[in-house]
C-alpha cells in the first residue's frame, strides 16, 4: 500500500499529478493495446508470434511510462524502486526488436545482431538492478538502440513494396523510429528537453489500428461474399438430392439429411422408383465442406450414368468406382446399395466400405453386411451381392457413419447397439416420423455434430 511521504503536501501531489496525467493517459492507452493483442491471441488459440510481441512491447513500453512519473515516484517508499525504474528502460527495447523480426523487417544478418543486442540489454538490466543506475549503462543502450534504429531505417528503405498495409505500417515504424532516435541521442548528448518518444509510438500504434481495421472490414466483406457463395452452393446440392420418394404400392421410403455445415458429402438417391422395385443409394464422401460436396456431386453423375445396372447393386457399384478413380483428388467414397424386388420377393445389397445396412423383420434387427473396397481408391476393387428374402413389414435401414460415431460430451459414441435399439423403438412410426425421431435422438446425444447426418427408412408394405 502507498504511503505519501509526509513531507509532502496535498498542493505538490496535486500539481504533480496535474503535470503527469497526459503521461498516465498514454501509457494507460499503450497498455490498453498490449492487452487487445494479447487478448486477440488467446482468443485465436494459436501462439502469433507478431500479437505476443506486440502485447508485450506495448505492456513493457506503456508500464515504463507509469512508474517513471513523478507521480508514482512520489507515492513509492520502497528502496529497490529506483534501480527497477531505470532497469525497464533497457528492457523495452528487445520485445520491440522481436517484434519487428516476427513482422519480417529484419534480414538474417540483423536478427543475429538482435541477439547480441538483446544479450548486452539484457545484462544492462540485471547490472542496474544490482547496483544502481549509472550513466555508462544508459550512454551503452543509447549508442545500441541508435545502431538498431538507423539499420532499421536502412533496411525500411531498401525495401519497395505494393502491399499498402506494409507501407502503412513500414510509415509508422519509421515515425516511432524518427522519434526514438531523437530520445536515444539526446540523452546521450545530455539534451534537457522533454521526452517526446511516446508521440512517435502512438503513432505507429494508429498506424497498426487502421491496418487491422482495414483488414477487418476487408475479411468482413470476404465473409460475406464466402457465405453467399456457400449458399448459391447448398442450394445447388440440395437440388442433385431427390425429391420425396413417390407413391408406390409396395415400397414406402423416406430419407433425412442434415449436413455439418452448409454443403457436405453425403448423398442418397433413388436409383429405381416404382410400384414393384425400389433402388436406394447412400453414399459418403471422406472429408467435409466444399471438397466433399463437389465429390458429391460426381457420386450423382456415376450413379445416374449406372441406372441400366440398378438391378444388379455389385456391377453397378463396380462401374461407379470405375468413373470415380482417378478424378477424386485422393478422397475416397463409401456407398451401398439395396435394391428391391417386390415380384421376386427379394433384396440383392452391396457395399463399398460402408456401415452394414439394418433390416427390422418381427421385432429384431439384423445386420446386412457384405462390403468391398471403398470407391474411388482403387481400379480394382470388385463387389459382391448379398441376395435375402424381402418379407412384408420388413424395415430396412441406410445410414451413414455420422449416425453411430456421434459422440457426447463423455466422448462415447452413439454406437451400432443404439441404432439398431432406436429403430426397434420407432417401428410403428411410418418411416417419415421414423426418419425424424432416428435424426433427432442422435443430435441429442450429440455434443457437438462433427460429421454429416443422413438416413433412409423403407418400409416394404405390399398391397394384398
């Protein structure tokens, strides 16, 4: 706690504190900005070098500007705190020097110089802070600082640039230069006049505000022009998804998708669509956003392209890795395929490195599992048909892998053994509200939706 001396009288402290407000303001504005950059940084959760830098030039520079008033002199009792007072002015110069090495304003050459300055200013603190200020101390950092400054100013110089923030900023730097060297050399000339080097770095302070305004306002506009795009996309997407499965004697089908973010990479399609067969397609592309989206896209062009093979799901998920490999970008698809056959009274599934397809038949669920390499990885993969009796009231399931890796604020997942359990609970729901209930348990388990969601409910209900 602060005691002032009683030699003191209340006029002096008033007066002195008159005197030194201009200095407590700005430094209190200075400090002000060192803890927006180090805000800026944790908010990020990323370690910026450049905003770390500048957070702790600024604090330094602006805690300077305060205990070296005559103000906080005056209120201070304590014996250490002259030589601390004085220890700080060869403390502030080496954030400012890492500051402008992050930035890019140093060659190697200078940085290695950096270092050594660093090291000498760095031992000039610790030599005041044992044994007091001396005037040798300050006459070494005024002669190291002015060194670093004019080859600061050099290299400023050398450098041409069309980047109209680097030129802003490059202005600044050189007008807190300007004004530092002036401080610098009149203190080891022994000029009295008064020090007007904070003026020169609140100047490069305005000119690292309008640029970071500049840029704001700039990733502002980007923002918005991104997020229209993302629109125009997702209703693009959305349209190569089929409308409602239609009426049909034999087959009732409803699909849900929702997506991680605005487009993604899951996909269905109704292959066949028709009183006495059905075709269901799902597939699900690696990745996510707009990558996965325009891999989407070609899914829907392979499998349309494969419609004469929709009985067949083995030959027509071979043709689709066909037209796939090759044009993917190293992403890779999983599908499968059902299709059914209400005169055969069968289903024939294939897949390709895709969740088993779940079938509800009296109650229990059983897995339908025959799967080969996933699609659009390899020229060579091959598939399979799994061929079962296609029973009335049977409830068929297609889902993608979002569904059972769901995990909740534990970390669990939703799992296989959920799915199969939620289907059982939802059997005397038509296969709309079916679909609805399925997406909706999931989502709630879910912490946070890191993955697309969609699924397919058939019901096959022939007409007696």
């Amino acid at each position: 706690m602060y005691a002032i001396a009683p030699e003191l009288t209340a006029d002096q402290v008033l007066q002195t504190f008159r005197h030194d407000v201009p200095t407590l303001l700005f430094g209190a504005m200075i400090m002000a900005v060192g803890l927006v950059a180090a805000a800026v940084s944790e908010i990020r959760r990323k370690h910026d070098r450049i905003l770390n830098y500048l957070a702790f030039f600024a604090g330094v520079y602006g805690l300077r500007m305060w205990i070296q008033t005559g103000m906080f002199t005056m209120l201070q009792s304590w014996s250490f705190y002259p030589r601390l007072s004085h220890a700080i002015d060869f403390v502030v110069p080496i954030p400012a020097f890492l500051f402008l090495n992050a930035a890019g304003f140093l060659h190697r050459r200078a940085r290695n110089a950096l270092y050594v300055m660093g090291t000498v200013l760095g031992l000039l603190a610790l030599a005041t802070l044992a044994v007091g200020p001396r005037s040798i101390f300050y006459q070494i950092n005024a002669v190291l600082v002015i060194a670093g400054l004019t080859t600061l100013v050099l290299i400023s110089m050398s450098k041409s640039s069309v980047d109209r923030d680097a030129v802003v900023i490059r202005r600044g730097l050189l007008i807190f230069a300007a004004f530092a060297f002036w401080e610098n050399f009149r203190s080891l000339l022994g000029i009295s006049l008064p020090n007007i080097e904070p003026i020169g770095f609140v100047a490069f302070l305005v000119a690292l505000g309008y640029v970071a305004a500049r840029q704001t306002l700039e990733r502002d506009l980007q923002l918005g022009e991104i997020q229209k795009e993302l629109e125009v996309a997702k209703r693009i997407q959305l349209s190569i998804l089929p409308a409602e499965f239609p009426s049909s004697a034999n087959f009732h089908v409803a699909a849900r998708y929702v997506p991680m973010s605005s487009v993604a990479g899951d996909f269905y399609d109704f292959i066949v669509s028709g009183d006495q067969q059905a075709g269901l397609l799902i597939a699900d592309v690696s990745g996510h956003g707009v990558p996965a989206a325009l891999i989407a896209s070609m899914v829907k062009v392979a499998a349309t392209s494969q419609r004469a093979n929709a009985a067949d799901p083995a030959r027509l998920l071979s043709e689709m890795n066909a037209v796939l490999c090759g044009n993917t970008q190293n992403q890779f698809v999983t599908a499968a395929y059902v299709h059914l056959d209400s005169n055969s009274k069968t289903l024939q599934y294939s897949a390709a490195g895709h969740p088993p397809m779940l079938l509800l038949r009296d109650g229990k669920v059983a897995e339908i599992v025959e799967n080969g390499l996933i699609l659009a990885a390899f020229d060579f993969a091959t598939y399979t048909n799994a061929t079962h009796p296609l029973r009335p009231g049977d409830r068929l399931l297609l889902y993608t892998d979002g569904l059972i890796e769901a995990a909740n604020a534990k970390g669990d997942s939703f799992g296989q053994d959920a799915l199969s359990a939620l289907l059982r609970q939802t059997a005397e729901l038509p296969p709309p509200a079916a679909s609805d209930q399925i997406i909706s348990s999931v989502r709630r388990w879910s912490a946070l939706q890191d993955d697309d969601l969609t699924v397919l409910v058939c019901d096959y209900a022939p007409v007696d």
